[in-house]
C-alpha cells in the first residue's frame, strides 16, 4: 500500500480544502493525486483520517519557517500553456497560492485573494471531528494592458520544466485535460515594432522584460492598469497601485545594457500621463545595442507569489 507522509498530506489536503469544486491537483513528485468532482473527495488510498494527523502538534519554530518560505520563494514560476483548461483568448496561466495570472496577447490579468484570518488555528482547521469553516477571502482583479501593442504577437513558452498539470472537470471525459506542459519563461515577440516582451521569476517576485533591440524606439512602450482605484508615484519613484485589497507597489524598473560582458545601467523612471497610462523616460543609451528594460516587483507582506509589494 501507498504511504504518504503526514506533512505532504496536510499540504495536500491544505490545497483542496481551500478550492472549489471542480478543480485538480498533482504533486509534481510521486503518482500520488487528489481531485475534487463536484464535491466528493477522490483518492487513490483511502486514508483513516485520525491516523494521517498527527496525535500531538508541535509548534514550528522560526528558523524552521524561514528556511522553508525562503526555499519557496526561490521556486521559479510555473506557466502553463493553455490546451483548453481556460478561456480560448488566455495563451498561458500561472498559479500559486494567493494568485492567478492569465497572460493573453495584449495584457496580463492578475486576480490577487487575500485570505482572512478566521480565528481557527491550522490544527483546528484540519481536524476531522471539528466542523471546517471555509476562510473568508478578499479579490482583487488587475488588469496591464500593452497599450498599442502588435494583437497577434508570437507567443511561446521558453525553459520547460519538470511535471505537468492535469484537470478533471466534471463527468465528461473530453473536457479532461492532461500534461499540460509548464514554462519558466514566457516569450513575446514583436510587441511591438523590435521590441520583444518576457515574463518570468519565482515566488517572491514576478519580472517582465521589455527588450529593445537595435534602433527600435523604447518611447513605444505604454502600459495601462485597470481594476485599480487609483494610480501615483511614490518618492522613490516606484509605481503605487491602489486596489480594493490594498497598495500593490511596482519598483523602479532596471535598465541596463551588456557591453563587454558587463552590465551597464541606464537611469530612467516612470511617468504618468494625463490619461494615467505609465511610460518609461531614459537617459542617454546606445542605441545600436539591446537595451533591456526590467520593472522587477518584489513581494512581501501579504503573500500574493506574483512578485508585488501589497500593502494594506
């Protein structure tokens, strides 16, 4: 018989509790799977509950924890590619806790949940003989659309990575979807005219290249946020975003190019204009070079994975 240990199942379990229906997981490791079909729980070994807990919680200590987030937060970001398990116009999808990101041909489409705290402690939660309550979450939907960008851009999937995902979704067998193949690196060609745009990171930071190449005009580049409340500069000149579930901060973008297999940094800052579009001001460049364009987005506070700075 199957064994699983009681941390990778209180993960698990952790996972489904906390989804809706209709939704499938895998562990990216072993054949072990759960799914959840209209409800009832599936599963390969049928586990006594009382016995998959442990009898006695010992609490976590700090040091422990930091190890462990800190690991997490150094998990690249998984893409994957759309084969139908979402909207037809959606190109590639990243999930994690806290977030789901949809990257269609123009725009990339952030739903951020922050989750609020119902009191039950973790034990509590999981335990079999207490009634579970679903945790209370807030939404937030933020949409960066490329503002007069190519609408039919080349889009692939770059750095496969190990695993797959699969989705069980309901009775119908042809709406079952398996090994959907997963990315590092999302690549854009021709957003427009010589310039490429690519997403990327990990868990604590979500990064996307503007790459310009020789001769093209970095002065093309425009974003627009929607789903947000208002939008400013903070005195840094980072990007402050307000949304219904609070600030989400965007850095001061890097720029830089390599010569001579060094980096060399370009000053440049953000700019809003009357219509609360962002572009991007620069300095002196070489212009017969590629000049690489980063607005890398740090996370902390509440945990939302997509690489933003939320603050509340």
């Amino acid at each position: 018989m199957k064994r699983v240990n009681t941390i990778t199942l209180g993960i698990i379990l952790a996972i489904v509790l906390q989804s809706p229906a209709n939704a499938t997981f895998t562990t990216g490791q072993e054949d072990f799977k759960l799914a959840v079909m209209g409800g009832p729980l599936l599963m390969e070994e049928a586990i006594d509950p009382q016995k998959a807990l442990p009898q006695s919680a010992e609490p976590v200590d700090a040091k422990t924890r930091l190890k462990v987030e800190n690991a997490f937060a150094k998990m690249p970001l998984r893409f994957e590619k759309n084969e139908g398990q979402t909207s037809n116009e959606v190109k590639f999808l990243s999930k994690g806790k806290g977030y789901t990101m949809y990257l269609t041909p123009t725009e990339a489409v952030m739903v951020l949940t922050k989750t609020i705290n119902s009191g039950q402690s973790p034990m509590d939660r999981f335990d079999p003989l207490n009634e579970f309550e679903p945790p209370k979450t807030e939404t937030s939907v933020v949409r960066m659309k490329v503002v007069g960008a190519n609408p039919n851009p080349k889009i692939y999937g770059e750095d496969q990575l190990p695993g797959t995902s699969n989705y069980f979704l309901g009775q119908d067998q042809s709406k079952w979807r398996q090994g959907i193949t997963n990315f590092k690196k999302v690549h854009y060609e021709e957003v427009y005219p010589g310039i490429d745009l690519v997403y990327y990171g990990n868990q604590g930071k979500l990064e996307y290249d503007f790459i310009v190449k020789p001769g093209a005009d970095p002065d093309q580049i425009s974003l627009k946020f929607e789903g947000v409340e208002e939008i400013s500069l903070n005195h840094k000149g980072d990007l402050v975003l307000i949304t219904e579930s609070g600030k989400v901060i965007q850095h001061v973008p890097i720029i830089y190019q390599m010569i001579d297999r060094r980096r060399i940094l370009i000053s440049g800052n953000y700019k809003i204009d009357h219509e609360k579009q962002v572009t991007i001001q620069l300095s002196e460049y070489d212009p017969g070079r590629d000049l690489i364009i980063d607005p890398i987005s740090l996370l902390s506070g509440e945990i939302f994975n997509i690489g933003l700075i939320v603050q509340y």
